[in-house]
C-alpha cells in the first residue's frame, strides 16, 4: 500500500506550461506566493463598510445559520435573501483575495501551481493534511498513479526547505485574509 498524503497528483498543478507537481519550486515561486498572499492580507485589515458587513455576516452565519423559509417568500424576504447572497459572495472574494491580486498581477495560472505546492507543504507541516492509500481513496491504484505520486512526493520533498520558513507567517496571513471564514485555519 502506498501512503499518499495529499490528493494533489489528482489534479495535475500546471501553470505556465510548468506542472509543479513534479518540477520543484524555486524561491522566486515562493517569493510570488508570499508578496501576494501579504497583499492580500494587507487588504483584508482595511476593509471598506460593505466589506466589513460581508465579514460580519460570514461570521454570524457560523453563529447562527438563518431559519428555513416556510412557503413563498415574501417581497421583504426576497430583499433580504438577495442581500444576503451579495454579502456572502463578498466575503467569499475576501476569504480568497489571494487569488483576486493574482489575477490582477496576471499570474493567476502559475500562481494557482504554486498555491498547490506550498499549501500541501503547510497542510503536512501543521498537521492539517489528510492521508489516503489504497482502497481507501477511490479503490486501487495503477501503477501509473502510483509512479506520479512517488515524483510528486519527492517534488514536495524538494519543495520543503523553501516554504519550511515561511509556515508560521502562512498561517497568520491565511487567518488574516480568510480566518473570519474558515475557522480551520
């Protein structure tokens, strides 16, 4: 049985003609990674009243999940549920402004590859990444499965010593853009 700790060779990391899944990173992909996720978190501490009232509605939405809705709406009803889901799509850009300056900056494909890269190293690194292997995860594995996930795994060994001193800040910048959210973080 093969230990496979991500699910990351599922869905091949390519970007910028580079599959990151098995080409290692450099520091100038970890330097992108960090300037855009320090952006974002730059962002997300200065948010304009509509963006702060998203915020506090994500969070009073973990607190308290809005009643069901018996029958027809009313017009006072609807009003609400539409602004609630301009709200809640909102927040949702905030939670992942990452991905918003990447785009802005047009690095959104090669930035995506690098996400993958390093947030699977921070996922092992604190703990949070989960483990498959065998019948667990779908059932059995090829032997070509199970050849990409040894070249992803020893990319991801490579990848470690550049990301490694960036885990603790990580962790501060992805509760700082999405920590109202997704409590997890």
């Amino acid at each position: 049985m093969v230990l496979l700790t991500s699910l990351s060779f599922a869905v091949p990391a390519f970007a910028a003609g580079v599959d990151y899944n098995v080409t290692p990173l450099t520091k100038a992909d970890v330097d992108i990674y960090m300037e855009i996720m320090r952006a974002a978190a730059q962002h997300n501490t200065h948010l304009s009243a509509q963006d702060k009232a998203a915020v506090d509605y994500s969070i009073s939405l973990q607190k308290h999940p809005p009643r069901e809705i018996s029958g027809m709406p009313n017009a006072a009803q609807m009003t609400q549920m539409e602004r609630d889901a301009q709200l809640s799509a909102r927040a949702a850009e905030l939670a992942s402004y990452d991905e918003v300056i990447a785009k802005q900056r047009n690095v959104e494909t090669r930035y995506d590859g690098i996400k993958n890269q390093v947030e699977q190293i921070y996922d092992r690194a604190t703990g949070a990444a989960g483990s498959c292997g065998g019948d667990d995860c779908g059932g059995p594995m090829t032997a070509a499965q199970i050849q990409m996930g040894k070249r992803t795994e020893a990319t991801l060994k490579a990848d470690e010593p550049l990301v490694k001193p960036h885990i603790a800040e990580i962790r501060t910048l992805k509760h700082q853009i999405g920590g109202f959210m997704f409590s997890n973080m």
